[in-house]
C-alpha cells in the first residue's frame, strides 16, 4: 500500500504543477485514473480542459494521442482503416489515434453522432473491430475527453449511451483570484507542460489499479448502491434512471476513493462523494424532453435523503 500510495502522490503533485487550483477535479481525475474508466470534463473554453488532460497523460510513462475532434472527422479517422498494399496483394490495418494508453478527445461535442459512437466498442470492451477483425487495446486505456455546454454554436449532444460509457462528468469551474494570477504568472500551459516529464511508470499505474479492486465492499454497502438505483428508477421526474452499469461506476468509484485515501475498504461517504459526478450524466429526466433542464443533480439529492445511508 506504501509504494502504491507514494506512486499516487508523484502523480497528484506532477499535474497539481500544471493545473493549479482546483483540487477536488484532480481527485476525480485520479479516481477515474485509479478506476480503469473514462472521463468527461464539461466546461466554457479556456478554463484548463486541455491542459489537465495533457498533464496527466504526460505525468505517465504510456502512450499518448490528442484527437481533436471536428464535424467532418469520420470513424475512420479514430479507429484506422484497412489499406491495399500492392506489393503483399492484401489489405494491411492501419491503427487510428485510439491506439494509446491516454486518449485525449478534444472537443468531442463538434463531432458528429456517427463518429462518437465509434468509441463505444473501445470504451466499452477495450478492443476495436475493423472488417471482422477484434483489435485489443493495450492496458492501461483510458479516454479522456472535453466538451462545450451544449448551448454553444457548432455542439452536437452526445447519444445517452455514449455518456454512459464515462465513469464520471466533472465540471472545472473559474479558479479563484489566487490561483488565477498564479496562472497569469507562471504560465503553465507554456512552460512546465512542454518540458514535464513521467512521474510514475506504466506498471505503476496497473498496480495501483489492481489495489483498487482488492478494495472490500461490505455487503450492506452494495445494498445501499442498489436501493439508491433503485430509488432514481421509481422517481416520479425520471423516466430512466441509473441503470446497473451506472451501480457498478458508482461502487469502483467507491473503492478508488477508498484507496486516494489510503484505506483498504469502502465507507458510505466514498459512495456519496462521487454521487453526482458518476450519476446525473446517466439520468433521463422527464423534463429533458422538452421542458428544460430536468435538474439530475437536484433529483440524486433528494434521493440520497430519501435512502437510509448504513452506519
């Protein structure tokens, strides 16, 4: 546990060096990280999207790619595509940018439906087929990816079953007055982003993960999961609500926590903690169809008040 926390600790301190402030998104960055799911950081631009993104991805010893997603991109584009090659006479697969450890999809709002949904295999199974053919993808696989608020010129709303597929949503927010001259002086994203080097190796990271699914979950904790998903399917303003994919992020979530705080089992404020960042992305409120914001967050509140949490 020592040397997984000590790996945990290089890690938060070389991003922290890059992004500064916000120290509750960095832990949902590594609870993500910790917990072999993929992230969506939602916000205006300018904010630090990116550049958490490119830090973590370069506070790692693994392979990187930035795709920035555009309305013309195709899936091709993302997963590869078969070539002729004249001089075998067969087609040869040329892998596309998703072959990486750390996936940066920049801006994945300004693509199309079509070229989103082609994550989902790789998001989902970790693997790409191409022409019948099931591509593996080398562990650790994570997709980090930014978006715009929907209300912005040129976005398109990613599919429900797209966003089910990120562990967690996180907004980043303005940083305070502090940090922000810090950033005006230091100029990060200028100067200790181009010249960062790894803080902890590949197999680093896969321990650590390993570690966080040895992470006990007492039994009335799984229990309180299901009748908190249980409680948001039966609300009377959800028409879908979380679904057991969602109850399994919620519970690794749960241990990933558990184990930033250097603990070996799940207490119900690891649950709680994560509930709106892993959950309201997932809701289907019925007034999203049409009537505004249907306010998840809002909803998984007044859930959470509602279910008995165990002692």
């Amino acid at each position: 546990m020592t040397q997984t926390r000590d790996a945990i600790n290089r890690l938060r301190t070389s991003v922290g060096r890059v992004f500064l402030g916000h120290a509750g998104v960095l832990d949902d960055v590594l609870v993500c990280l910790l917990a072999r799911g993929h992230l969506l950081i939602e916000d205006v631009p300018g904010v630090g999207k990116t550049v958490l993104a490119s830090a973590v991805a370069r506070s790692i010893d693994c392979s990187f790619s930035r795709i920035q997603m555009t309305p013309d991109m195709l899936p091709s584009d993302v997963l590869g595509v078969s070539i002729y090659n004249r001089n075998t006479g067969g087609f040869e697969f040329k892998r596309g940018p998703i072959f990486a450890n750390i996936v940066l999809a920049d801006e994945i709002n300004r693509t199309t439906p079509r070229t989103q949904t082609a994550l989902l295999e790789a998001m989902n199974e970790s693997s790409v087929s191409i022409d019948g053919v099931v591509h593996p993808l080398e562990p650790p696989f994570m997709v980090l990816a930014t978006q715009n608020p929907y209300e912005f010129e040129g976005t398109y709303l990613l599919p429900e079953n797209q966003l089910d597929r990120f562990l967690m949503r996180v907004r980043i927010g303005y940083p305070g007055a502090e940090d922000e001259a810090r950033v005006i002086e230091q100029r990060p994203a200028q100067t200790i982003l181009k010249s960062m080097s790894p803080a902890i190796s590949k197999q680093d990271l896969l321990d650590a993960q390993s570690k966080v699914d040895a992470v006990r979950l007492d039994r009335t904790l799984v229990e309180y999961i299901v009748r908190f998903a249980r409680a948001t399917r039966d609300h009377d303003a959800v028409r879908v609500g979380l679904s057991p994919r969602g109850s399994q992020a919620l519970a690794q979530a749960a241990r990933a926590t558990a184990l930033l705080a250097s603990r070996d089992y799940v207490i119900p404020e690891d649950i709680i903690h994560h509930i709106e960042d892993v959950c309201a992305h997932r809701l289907i409120t019925r007034a999203a169809l049409g009537e505004g914001d249907g306010e998840a967050a809002e909803i998984l509140h007044e859930v959470l008040r509602a279910v008995p949490s165990p002692v």
